[in-house]
C-alpha cells in the first residue's frame, strides 16, 4: 500500500503478452519453463503446471505436514455476517490479513501447524465458519459496514463460541480475544457507495486515474474518462495532467482494480489520457474466490 499512496496518479499500458510468474522458491521465483501466456482477466499470476509444482511443497496444499513454525489461527471480519478461519505463520505476523483485505480481525491461537489444521477444520464443521469468501462479496460488504462496536461485537461472539467447542487441540494455545481494525490502514472512509470494477486488462490496454485507497490486492481508482493527448514519456505518473483530467472531479467515477491482474505484464507509459479498460458493475463476473483453481491461497504462508 506504501508504494501506491492515496493522491498518486497512474498512467500505464499493457506491452506484449502476458506470462506466467514461474515457480516460487526460496522466497524467489523460477522463470517459467513453458513460457506461458496468462488469461488478462484472471488473478492468477501462474500456468497450471507452474502451480501444480508449487502444490508439491505447500503448506496450503497439505504437502508440507513436517513445518516446524508454529502457526496462528485467526478469525477474519469482512463485513455483517462475513466471518472466516484461517492460518498463517506466526512470523508473518498480522501480513496475511493485511493481504486479503481484512477490515478486522483477532487471533484465536497458536501452536504446531497440524493443531491449527484441525482447529480450523473444527470451526468449519461445529460452527460452518469457511476459510474463504468471494471477492465479489468482500468488496460489496466494504459499501455498507457497520460501526466499529458492531464488528468486534461480532468477532467476539464467535470468538468465545470457538473457544468453548469441544475437541479444542491440546497443543493449540487459545489466545485471549483482542480486536485489530484496519479502517485507518485501508482508508475504508475514502471508498464511496458506489463502485464500479475494472476488467481484465489486454495488449495495449491503459489505466489513467488517482489512487482513492488500497484495500488487499485491490486498489481504488479515480478514473480518467475524458480524451486529450497524453504524456509522451514515464512510467507512472501523469505528465501535465491536471486535476480536471480525472473523472471523479470532472463529472466521472470510481472503479476498483485487482492489482493481481497486473503480474506478468509488462507495463509502460499510457499513450492518452483515459481508462481504456472495460468498467462493469461490481459483481459482474467477479466471483473468483481467493486462490480458486489453485488449490491455495496466495502468500498465505
């Protein structure tokens, strides 16, 4: 969120095509061997065999049992009524909420990874508390959220009902409930009513618009809609632009991007000074689920 600030303009286009990611490893990542061109409108940044090989060796996937780190189980505020479980490292701190968009949360416990599996399996199958929600349904939540009170209210409820569940893990050390709210963080008061979505980008495609906000993968975007020459150089900013070329403060709107529908392109300079990428309304044909088809949950571990 600290390298796309609130008030910064983009202005970029989309070169060539679009590849995979490779393979992450060590922290890294391994070029990918097939040279694989990626779907534009997908958030996912890797081919099917370079994911299948990540799934190898993933805590995720259940193919790396014998991770000695110890691991957090927390429970995830997304909106009235939108509550999940989930794990994380404990090394990674409160990383992964921040990274899903979280617009609150608190830690349930902590211990060996096999126990934080089978508390998260337990809420799922005494409580039906799931480990992940539709994008879609996180970004319509954002719209209408309660009073801050009223979301930790909620956490807490299902937090002391966790806690009191039989078959709670011996080696699983519950944590005492403490709320953490990411309003300021994501500057959640800066995301009005009404929202549109921006689709999948193409060869040549550019985005021009002001940063409103980041919340998670996804950035608010002040949209430039109205022609006029753009800059001939740069990679990020506007050249010359001025305030009555964006949208919103000339008779415009705000749309919200996946930033992860940018991996793999290679972005340069926008040649003019709109947003030539399709705007939809929120929901239409968004319901990819976070890591859907993958088997995984992007940088959850």
């Amino acid at each position: 969120m600290s390298m796309l600030p609130a008030g910064k303009v983009l202005a970029f286009a989309a070169q060539g095509e679009r590849r995979c990611l490779g393979v992450r490893r060590a922290g890294g990542r391994l070029v990918c061997p097939y040279g694989a061109v990626l779907d534009g409108a997908s958030a996912r940044d890797q081919c099917a065999r370079c994911a299948q090989l990540d799934r190898s060796r993933s805590v995720a996937a259940d193919t790396m049992a014998d991770d000695p780190r110890p691991y957090g189980v927390y429970l995830a505020y997304f909106g009235p009524g939108l509550l999940k479980v989930g794990i994380t490292a404990a090394e990674r701190g409160p990383a992964r909420l921040v990274e899903q968009g979280a617009v609150a949360y608190a830690w349930l416990g902590r211990g060996p990874l096999m126990a934080a599996r089978r508390a998260e399996a337990l809420l799922g199958s005494a409580l039906a508390v799931p480990d992940r929600f539709a994008k879609a349904a996180k970004r319509a939540a954002r719209g209408a959220l309660p009073p801050v009170p009223d979301r930790v209210a909620e956490l807490e409820q299902l937090h002391c009902a966790a806690q009191e569940l039989a078959g709670w893990p011996e080696t699983l050390q519950p944590v005492e409930f403490a709320c953490a709210d990411h309003t300021e963080l994501f500057g959640l008061d800066r995301i009005p009513g009404e929202v549109a979505e921006l689709g999948g980008m193409t060869p040549g495609a550019e985005i021009v618009g002001e940063v409103l906000t980041g919340v998670g993968s996804d950035v608010y975007l002040r949209l430039a809609m109205t022609g006029g020459a753009g800059p001939a150089g740069g990679t990020g900013a506007v050249g010359g632009m001025g305030p009555v070329g964006l949208a919103g403060r000339g008779g415009g709107g705000v749309a919200v991007m996946d930033a992860r529908m940018l991996s793999g392109w290679v972005l340069g300079a926008a040649v003019g000074r709109v947003t030539t990428v399709p705007v939809r309304a929120v929901g239409a044909g968004a319901g990819e689920r976070e890591g859907e088809g993958t088997g995984r949950q992007e940088g959850l571990f």
